[in-house]
C-alpha cells in the first residue's frame, strides 16, 4: 500500500503577491496614527524631540535596508528555505562551512534564532489586537457609544477570532485581503498627505512648528535623531516576511529577494516619509488640545496630550478648509487606519506561524505546530494558537498603556536579536565563499548587526533612565524576554533528551559541497 503523499504549501504567490504580503504587514499609515503621540510625546532634557522626527525616520531607513539586504543576499543563495526564513538561513549557512567548529553548532544556532523569533512573530500580532481594540473604542467614541474595559477585552478577541479564521483559510485569501487593504491604506495616505501640504500653503498667516521644509527633513539635534530613530524603527519591521513566505512562492529564487526590498522602499521610502513630511509640516499652534488644568495647548504639545493627533489633524483641516466637513473625513480616515491594521495583523500571522510550522517539523518545538491543513495547506494548528495568544495578549494590552508598552518593548527587542542575528548569519554564510563581496557581505552586514545593538541598547538605556512607570515596563518586558530564553534552554535539553538529538552535530566525514 502505497502512503499518501505529505501535505504540502501550494506555491501560490508573484513577487507581487510577496510584496503586497509584506506592505500589509508593515501597513503604510496606520502606524502614523498608533504611533505619532508617542513620538512628539518623547523627551530629552525635559524638551520634545519631535522636530526631528523626519530625520530620525530617514537615520533608521537606512539600518533598515541594511538588514533587508542581508535578508535579501541570504534568500538569494538559499531558495530552498521556503518557510524557515532566518531559522532556516541559520542552520545552512552552519552547515556549508567546512570547518567542523562552525559545523557542529548548526542545531544550536537554527533553535536559537527561531525560538528567539518567536518574541517578535508571536508578541505583535497582540500588539496589532490592542491597537486594533483601541481604535474601536475611539471611533465607537465619535458617536458618543462609550465601552468599557470588559466589552474592550471582547473586541479584541473577536477581531483576533476574525483575522485567525481568514489565515487559516489560507495565504491566497490573505493576499487578496492584503490587495484591498493596501489600495485603500495608499489613496488615504496621498490623500491626507496632499491635504495637510495644501493646508499649510493656503494659510501662511498661522504659527508652525517648522518654519518650513528644509526645517521639517534636516537635523536639529543628532540625540533627539537618535531617540526619534527608536521609535521609527517600529514603522519598518516587516520586510523580512517575505523570506518566510518562500515556500508559497512560485519563483523563490527570483522573488522573494526582490521583494524584500521592494516592499521596504515603497512602506518605508515613500509611503511613511511622505506622510511623515506631511504631518510635521502641517504642525501648528491652531491645532489645540485641553488639559488636565482646564487650559489648551497648541502644536506639538497639542499633539502629545492628545489621543489621536492625526485625527484632531484631519478634523481641523475639514472644518477649516473643506466646509466644515471634519468630522466625517476624520471617520473615514479612522475606518481606513483599522482596516490596515486587519492587514496588519493577518499579515503577523501569515509570517509567525510558518516559522513555527517549520520548528514544529523539524520537531524543534511540538510536532503538531508542524502539521498543515489537508485541504487549505496552511499551518492550521499554529493558526489557532497563535489566534489565541494574540487575543490574550491584546486583552491584557487594551488594559492600560502600562501593558502595551510592557508587551512592546518584549517584542521589540525580540526583532532586533533577530535582526542582529539574521545580519551575523550572512558573515557566516559568506565567509566559505570564493564570490564573498566585502561591501555586500561584510560591510553591510557589520553595519546591519552593531545598528541593531545599538538601537536595542539605547532603548533599553532610554527606558529605564526615564524612571518612574516607564522604568518598570521596561524591567518587566525585559523579565520576560530572559523568561522566554530560559525556557528555551529548558527546552532545548529535555526536547533533545527525548528524541536522543544531540545539541551539537556531528561533522560529515567529507565536508559538505556548496
């Protein structure tokens, strides 16, 4: 009797369904809203940083592509890797080496980058439910329906359920709903982009924050660059999903390197820049907020004592400029913001699971993670509990800004070990090499690998010397991330004592061809 063939990931995907997976993941616009407050809200020496906010995004473009060529000269030589992404670059760039001292760690370095990836792929997509809940509450808000805590936790576990049940269904029809949400992301973003400059062109009269656009892109301060460059960084994460989604596309090889860097230049270098321009340059005194002391303030101080700066934006420029049409503009671009972070959010699935699907094979981590759905092809298990523990996750953020920035930072700093780590794997995998480019497969990577340290490390720094509630978040985040890798090493020996693996593996006896 012959046994059924294994279920496999039907290659399904162009480079532009690649792409579009990735866009959605980092969803041009919606983080412009999420994260804005934050932004100008960011102190040093008692003054906000946010005058250079342009400039701190454009510093931590540039680490970026750093990574994302690293991701991108590590998907090239390594096609084959399909779902495995990093986890999988590891392990082969280990095993290619012809010295035993890097052959033997091959095991030890896959486990230890996919387990430490799990801080990131399986962390924000809660963060994305919290956002998601958050924004409800706020637009529910517009029409005077006020919910409390209770009926917050619900709504972020009903659209946690929502998006699960669309991943499990497969990456076809994730791509689809990434196309749409896209589309309508991208004319939002140009339409309020055109708005806020024509704001600022027609009223030349009112009192802004920047005295005009050279002021708004170029440095003031390369500290407050830097600091900007710690929050920035969290619009651009996500180009590495493409690497994840290799074994649903058609031409691995041809795609997916390209996509990489494709969907970082449209988020990063257009869609987000020119938003971001925008904004800043749009900032003015008219544009007020009340305080807890019964006054209003106006600018940048408006926007960091508000709950949605981009929102108290759009309304002033509708009802100034468009015949008092605020309110409904602001609506609309609120319902725009939640339907990119549907993307958003399916997006985080698509990539968390699949790595944790190839774990699961590899019986890395409980084999049934492995398992794929024998009509849909997608890995249907991990679907569900990552659905789960994203709807936890979002329920206990939603609570207070506390826990948000709690849960942030863990999977913050989860992205830039794997980032660093992904940038130290290609030194390794091209280090064997006759066609090693220095530029391309030292420089960079280098580069790539001590950008990410030094962002983890100054925000570390900058938490935990800010003291008070800030200084605890971060404790506890980090409290969790040594948490995270503790079980792991548990893990890792008792998973290896069972299935007689050994942590270090055994050099061939003829070393391994390229």
């Amino acid at each position: 009797m012959v046994a059924a063939p294994a279920t496999e990931m039907k290659r399904t995907l162009t480079m532009t369904g690649l792409t579009i997976n990735a866009m959605a993941l980092i969803a041009p616009g919606a983080f412009l809203w999420t994260t804005f407050q934050a932004q100008v809200a960011q102190q040093n020496g008692g003054t906000t940083t946010a005058l250079d906010m342009v400039p701190g995004l454009l510093f931590v473009l540039v680490l970026a592509f750093l990574t994302a060529f690293s991701y991108a000269e590590l998907a090239n030589i390594y096609p084959e890797a399909g779902a495995g992404s990093s986890y999988y670059f590891a392990e082969a760039a280990f095993l290619q080496r012809e010295e035993s001292v890097h052959y033997k760690f091959a095991r030890l370095a896959k486990f230890m980058v996919g387990w430490v990836s799990h801080l990131y792929y399986w962390i924000y997509p809660g963060i994305m439910v919290a956002f998601t809940a958050t924004l409800t509450v706020y637009i529910l808000g517009l029409f005077g329906i006020a919910l409390n805590q209770p009926l917050a936790i619900a709504a972020a576990f009903a659209f946690s359920g929502l998006v699960g049940v669309i991943a499990y269904r497969g990456i076809s029809g994730s791509t689809m709903t990434a196309i749409v949400i896209n589309a309508i992301q991208l004319t939002a973003l140009v339409a309020f982009a055109i708005l806020a400059i024509a704001f600022r062109l027609t009223h030349p009269e009112l009192s802004y924050a920047h005295d005009n656009l050279a002021s708004v892109v170029l440095p003031h301060n390369m500290t407050n660059v830097l600091f900007q460059g710690t929050i920035a960084i969290l619009l651009l994460v996500g180009f590495e999903s493409v690497t994840a989604l290799g074994g649903e596309a058609i031409n691995p090889k041809r795609d997916v390197r390209r996509a990489v860097l494709l969907s970082l230049a449209i988020q990063g270098g257009v869609a987000y820049l020119i938003e971001y321009v925008a904004a800043n340059f749009f900032v003015n005194s008219s544009v007020t907020t009340p305080t807890a002391a019964g006054g209003n303030v106006g600018g940048y101080d408006a926007a960091a004592a508000s709950g949605a700066p981009i929102g108290d934006m759009v309304r002033y420029i509708g009802d100034t400029m468009l015949g008092g049409t605020g309110f409904p503009i602001v609506v609309i671009l609120a319902l725009t913001v939640l339907v990119a972070l549907i993307g958003t959010t399916l997006a985080c699935l698509n990539t968390g699971v699949r790595i944790t699907y190839v774990m699961g094979r590899d019986k890395e981590v409980p084999g049934v993670l492995g398992m794929l759905h024998f009509r849909h092809a997608t890995p249907h298990y991990g679907v569900i509990a990552l659905a789960i523990v994203s709807a936890v996750l979002g329920g206990y953020a939603v609570l207070s800004t506390d826990n948000l920035l709690q849960i942030t930072l863990a999977s913050n700093t989860g992205t830039f070990l794997v980032y660093g780590m992904t940038n130290a794997i290609v030194l390794v995998a091209f280090g064997g090499l006759h066609k090693r480019n220095i530029i391309k497969h030292v420089i960079v990577p280098v580069a790539g690998l001590l950008a990410n340290i030094a962002m983890l490390i100054g925000i570390v720094v900058m938490s935990v010397s800010a003291g008070g509630s800030t200084q605890t978040d971060t404790l506890i985040a980090l409290a969790i991330v040594g948490m995270w890798i503790l079980v792991g090493a548990v893990w890792l020996v008792l998973n290896s004592a069972g299935s007689n693996k050994s942590l270090l593996v055994r050099p061939p006896l003829i070393s391994p061809e390229l």
